[in-house]
C-alpha cells in the first residue's frame, strides 16, 4: 500500500512556488522534500543572452556573493 504524504508547509496548493519531491528518511518514512526554483540568471537587455561570468542563481542568494565571484 501507497503512503500518503502531507505538504511541510502552510500553502497547501501543487503551485510553481511549492514544488515537492519525495525522499525517504533513514527511518524509512515518505518525506516531501521543497525543491527551490530554478534560477535563470541575469541576461543581456539587447540580445537575451545569459551574461557569462555571473552565476545564474535566485536573487536573494546574490546578496551572499562574493564580488569577485
């Protein structure tokens, strides 16, 4: 038989800002894991192009960043 697994959080709809993935525990239960959104990072105003040497990440997460990185 299936086990049913609950959402982890309060937003209880399957939308783009609350997907799952199932994963076992090591004590063998179901758990939904939140995966975060992909990133597509910044892009060129002109032609779209992805800009190169600028990592494509969420834009909280640019705040983390080095500089130089």
């Amino acid at each position: 038989m299936v086990q049913r697994v609950n959402y982890r959080r309060r937003l209880s709809y399957n939308t783009k800002s609350n997907r799952v993935r199932i994963s076992k525990t090591p004590g063998g239960n179901l758990r939904y894991l939140h995966v975060k959104k992909p990133a597509k990072g910044p892009r060129c105003g002109d032609c779209g192009l992805a800009l190169s040497g600028i990592p494509a990440l969420r834009p909280r997460e640019y705040t983390r960043l080095n500089k130089s990185q």
